[in-house]
C-alpha cells in the first residue's frame, strides 16, 4: 500500500466556506428537505472551520492544491 503524502490530504480537506445551507445544497445537487444533506453540510462546516482554524494564514495558499 502506499501512505497518502501531506499534498494528497491536504488536496482533500475542504478550503472553501461552504455558505449557507440552501446554497450548499444548490451547488452539490442536494434537496434541501433531506436529513442526510443537513448531516453532511454540518461535516463540511466543521471540517472547513478546523481547518480554518490550523491554517487561517495560509487558506489563499492551500485553495490552490487541487
């Protein structure tokens, strides 16, 4: 097996505010009346502000790993 390097996770954490819950869903094609778009908008929110938290000046950097 091969260990994912610092870029391949970093690539993968969310670095962008995911805005509110409608706009969310409008831009990722979940129903708005869904619990499971709630649940994941809510993971999201929290994986982008502990990044945030970890990386706040840095995110302009980071938003350019693809």
């Amino acid at each position: 097996k091969k260990e994912p390097s610092i870029y391949d996770v970093l690539a993968c954490i969310t670095k962008y505010e995911p805005g509110t819950f409608e706009n969310f869903c409008s831009d990722y094609g979940y129903d708005t009346d869904c619990r499971k778009a709630e649940k994941t908008y809510f993971a999201v929110q929290k994986e982008y502000s502990e990044c945030y938290k970890m990386f706040h000046d840095v995110m302009e950097e980071l938003q350019e790993i693809q």
